[in-house]
C-alpha cells in the first residue's frame, strides 16, 4: 500500500458510518436534511444562475424580455381597466396599485408553476446523481425572486413618476409581503414537484388553479370593493384566509396607499384611506407567516418521504 | 495487475450492506384520466419487479469490487442503492467517506451554458466547492484537451468533446469511493485508455471502486472481487478468476425462486 492508500484509510476508519437512508426521528431527519441543503449551497446558486441565463438564452435582448413584459402588463391593465373600464375612478392612480399585484403574483405562479415541474424537468440529474432533491424546487424559487426583484425595478420607476412617494413607515409591509409569498410558494412548489412525479396531471390543475386565485385575489380590484359586497359574512373570512390576499394587500399598504396623490383623492372620494385593507392585518400576516412555516415544514416532510422513489418514477 | 490494488486484511470498511431489498411498482398509466378510467380495475395495470433480493455484503477500503449479471440482474439498481439514488425497500445500506457516482458522464450539463460555466456546475453537481473547482480548472481543461473551446456553449461540441470534458470533471472529484456504470464504455480507444490509467491511479490511491460493467475483459484487469448477481440474488462473491466463470454459468440456469415477471 502506498503512504497516501495509509493515509486515506486512516481517515476513513476514524469516520463514522452514514445511513443512506436516515429512518430517524421526524425532528432529526429534518436537521439532516437542512444540514444537506446547506452543504449544497453553492450548487443551488449556481441552479438559479442556470435556469436564469437559459431562459432568454439566444436572444439578442436577453434580460430586456424580463422588463418588457411587466412594462407591457402594465400598459394594458392601465389603459384597458383603468381608464376604458374606468377603474380608476373607484381606484385612485391604478397604474401603480394594479402593477403591485401583479408583480407579486407574477412571484408566486413563477414559484409554483416552475417549481411543481422542477423534478421532471431535472430527470437526467436525479436518476444519475444522488443529491438532495429539494434543491430543484428551492433554485426555481431561487430565479423566481431575482426575475421579482427586476420587476420591482420597474416598480420602483413606476412609483417615483406616477406616485410622488413620500417616505412612511409602512413601507416595511414589503417584507412581510414577499416573505408570505415566498414561504406559501416554496411550500406548495416542494409538495407539488414531488406529486406531479406520481401525477402527471398536477401541472395543468396548477395552471387552471392560478387562473382562478388570480381572480379571488384584489389584484385588478380593491378589498375595498369586497368588503362592500361580502363584508362581515363568512365569505369575506375565507377571502382573507389566502395568504396572497393578505400578501398583496400589504404589499399596497407599502408601495400604493402611502402616496400623497392616492391618499387626496380617496378622501374627496369619501373614503377613508385605511379602509382599503383590513383592519386587523398585522394579525393575520403573523398567523399566516406562522402557518405557512408549518405547511412549509410538512412539506418538506412529505417530499422526503416521497423523494426515494423518484428515480423509477420519472 | 489485479493483486496490485488488493487491501491489507485488517482493512477498514467503507460500505456494507444488510438484508437490502428493493422491488418496483410498475404502473402503466400516469394521468388522472387513465387513474380513473382503469379503477378497480388497476391490480391489473400494476406490474410488480424484484430488482434486489435480500442482498448484503461488506466492501473494505482500496478494494476494487465488479458488480456483474446479465441484463435485468439488479446489478446497476444496486449502484444506485449504493449511491443513494434509489432508496431500498428493506435492508440497510451504511457508508462513510466521500462517494462519487458516475453514473452517466455530463449528467447536469446544459446545452446552453459554456464548457466552463458546465465545469463548474457539473463539479459542484458531483460535490466540490467553487474554490477547489477553482484550483483544479486549468487541470480539468487540459485533461480534456479543449483548449479555446472551453467558452463555447456545449451545444456545439463534438459527441468525444463533451465526454472528454465531463470525464475530466468527474476525475477532479476527489473519492474515497468511486462508483461506476458503464461509462468507461464511451469514446475512442485512446479515450478508454485514458479511463483505465486513471481508474489504476485510483486504485493506488487506495481509493474504493465498485464498477458495474459487461465487459469481462474489463473486470478480470481492474477489479479484485466480483459479485455475480441474477435475478435480484448474490449468486457469487469473491475472486475475480471464479467469479467470471459463475457469471458466464448464470446465463444458463433458471432464477433462483419464484420465476419474475418480465422485466419492463
């Protein structure tokens, strides 16, 4: 044997023995695995990059397609609703309040739709490579929020010149906001990418299923309108209970109602500013943080346990 | 040459493997329509496939071990089982040191990305850290003889370019146990040859490979010990001489219990 053949088998009989399948307690599989994710870390970043540099690869634009199509929504939903539906009547500066939800929304169904066919679309590394698999649906999340955070430059133009911001402390709802989104997301993206491995028809019911949240989410209307149809009923109760209600509300809490502008013209509207969200939103932010953690949680359990099968099923 | 790589008889174990049982549902339909379609009535639209039975065996560091079967054996099912691809119904599977499947060459490349962005996902796909994928770039890139074509998009490449550039990727990682299915199959002799000087360089390292291949010729050079399997059973474990000759008998006998379905 030579020295360096001596030296490794030192090592490796220092080392302990590693299950390759852990059948630990619940708590301790699930340290096990974050231990994983994060000594993977840098794989994930370099996911993300991939994903990102392959989308637009071959155009000549590239990253400007990122900006277009925000900026396009944003045209048509202010020309077409604000003013031929003339939403903007009931909804002060509509540009800005219908370009918030939807750059949050755009957030989560990029989560969600690119992340529930994370697996299959990664078949060739997890049938040859042995990784921890969430890693597919976190690095879709991953390039998700950077295309978020790109629109939320066009965002940030939009309000300096429509909106004449003024600095307040409610601007702070943006986190609570990007965090709902971003742990709900991620949460429904991990559960999904693993059953649609069972289920092929999981990705189309995410399709038709956005198609519908979108609607039941104050994006292109106000709570305000809600509230006048079903308040106080148990409709208005399951209305809330969404957390990208409650996300995109606080997001124009942050980024729409602060405006001088928005703020004059609702009081000669005859309506009082805050009545545009929910009183008691700081409470159901925290409780609806507190259950997506746990739905992120069970999960991340459930795609474990489902994850040994993968590499047949695909 | 096969003597060369043999480990000292007290030699620490790096896997070992207890009562390991895998068996695989095979359904026919996927989508909810067919689901429904088919209920009640999807016993039958279920096949059922033992790929290992109750297989258990001890590897110790530096051996050199050639899993072998005929085609349905089990014998790649198992390197995944190994590797943790595939997790096993039943039985234990325990290992230590830093295992390194190659189970396809380039698994992870995209087309899209240029060689050198491909190095360094591939090399963090196969564990290492951007510093060492850093350290051992101008290594990997002069393995591969690519030369100027490293900033090009892969897609580009040439069928023996892109195994050259995976290969060098995949020797950079540093094992203690190295798995390997079938690659060393691909490319033109001088490539092959390639393959076999690094595979005895590994060996003389005192690193553990577990190779499943067809090639007899092959085994009988590299590996120490074979394990003959058939129909998901270890029907032989040891010297490669003996080995060869329980594989070439397996072909003809009849699986040992209950005759298996057909395999998919």
């Amino acid at each position: 044997m030579t020295d360096i053949a001596r030296l490794r088998a030192d090592r490796i009989a220092a080392l302990p023995f590693e299950r390759v399948e852990p059948t630990a307690g619940i708590a301790q599989g699930t340290s096990h695995a974050l231990r994983q994710l994060w000594r993977y870390r840098e794989l994930q970043g370099l996911l993300v990059r991939r994903e990102l540099k392959a989308r637009y690869k071959d155009s000549s634009l590239g990253f400007i397609w990122s900006f277009i199509r925000p900026v396009m929504l944003l045209l048509i939903y202010y020309f077409a609703i604000g003013y031929f539906l003339q939403a903007q009547r009931s909804i002060p500066v509509f540009g800005i309040f219908v370009f918030a939800g939807l750059v949050l929304w755009g957030l989560y169904s990029d989560i969600l739709v690119a992340g529930t066919m994370s697996i299959l679309t990664n078949a060739g590394l997890i049938k040859k490579v042995s990784l921890p698999r969430e890693i597919f649906p976190l690095a879709s999340a991953g390039s998700a929020f950077v295309n978020f955070l790109i629109q939320c430059a066009v965002l940030i133009a939009a309000v300096l010149v429509f909106g004449q911001m003024t600095f307040t402390w409610d601007v702070l709802y943006v986190f609570p906001a990007v965090l709902l989104v971003m742990v709900y997301g991620t949460a429904f993206a991990i559960l999904l990418s693993a059953l649609n491995v069972y289920l092929r028809d999981i990705q189309y019911l995410v399709e038709v299923v956005m198609l519908m949240l979108f609607w039941t989410s104050p994006i292109v209307y106000s709570y305000r309108m809600v509230a006048d149809v079903i308040g106080g009923t148990w409709l208005e109760a399951v209305y809330l209970a969404n957390p990208i209600t409650v996300a995109i509300l606080s997001f124009q809490r942050a980024v729409w109602l602060p405006s001088p502008s928005v703020q004059s013209q609702l009081t000669e509207m005859g309506i009082d500013p805050s009545t545009m969200h929910p009183a008691d939103l700081d409470v159901r932010i925290l409780v609806l943080l507190i259950v997506g953690l746990l739905l992120l949680w069970v999960s991340h359990r459930t795609f474990l346990r489902l994850q040994g099968n993968f590499a047949q099923e695909i | 040459m096969a003597s060369s790589g043999s480990p000292a008889v007290d030699a620490p174990l790096v896997v070992r493997l207890d009562g390991v049982s895998k068996h695989f549902v095979v359904r026919r339909e996927k989508s909810l329509k067919e689901r429904l379609v088919n209920f009640g009535r999807s016993r039958r639209h279920r096949e059922d496939f033992t790929a290992l039975t109750g297989v258990g065996f001890e590897i110790p560091v530096g051996q050199t071990v050639g899993l072998v079967g005929h085609n349905g054996s089990g014998k790649s099912t198992l390197l995944k089982v190994i590797g943790g691809i595939i997790a096993p119904d039943a039985g234990v599977v325990e290992r230590r040191g830093r295992i390194a499947a190659l189970l396809e060459l380039g698994a992870g490349f995209h087309p899209d990305l240029t060689g050198r962005e491909n190095v360094y996902l591939n090399g963090s796909v196969l564990g290492l850290s951007r510093n060492q994928i850093d350290e051992f770039f101008q290594s990997i890139v002069d393995f591969s003889e690519i030369g100027e074509f490293i900033d090009t998009q892969v897609k580009f490449y040439s069928s023996g370019m892109y195994v050259r550039l995976a290969f060098a990727v995949a020797v950079h990682v540093d094992p203690d146990v190295l798995l390997v299915d079938e690659v060393l199959a691909v490319g033109d002799e001088p490539f092959q040859r390639k393959c076999m000087d690094k595979i005895r360089q590994f060996q003389s390292e005192g690193r553990t490979i577990v190779i499943v291949s067809h090639s007899s010729d092959q085994i009988a050079d590299v590996c120490d010990r074979v394990i003959v399997l058939n129909h998901g059973h270890v029907v032989f474990d040891g010297e490669t001489g003996p080995g060869l000759e329980a594989l070439a008998a397996s072909f003809h006998t009849p699986p040992p219990g209950p005759a298996p379905e057909e395999q998919p």
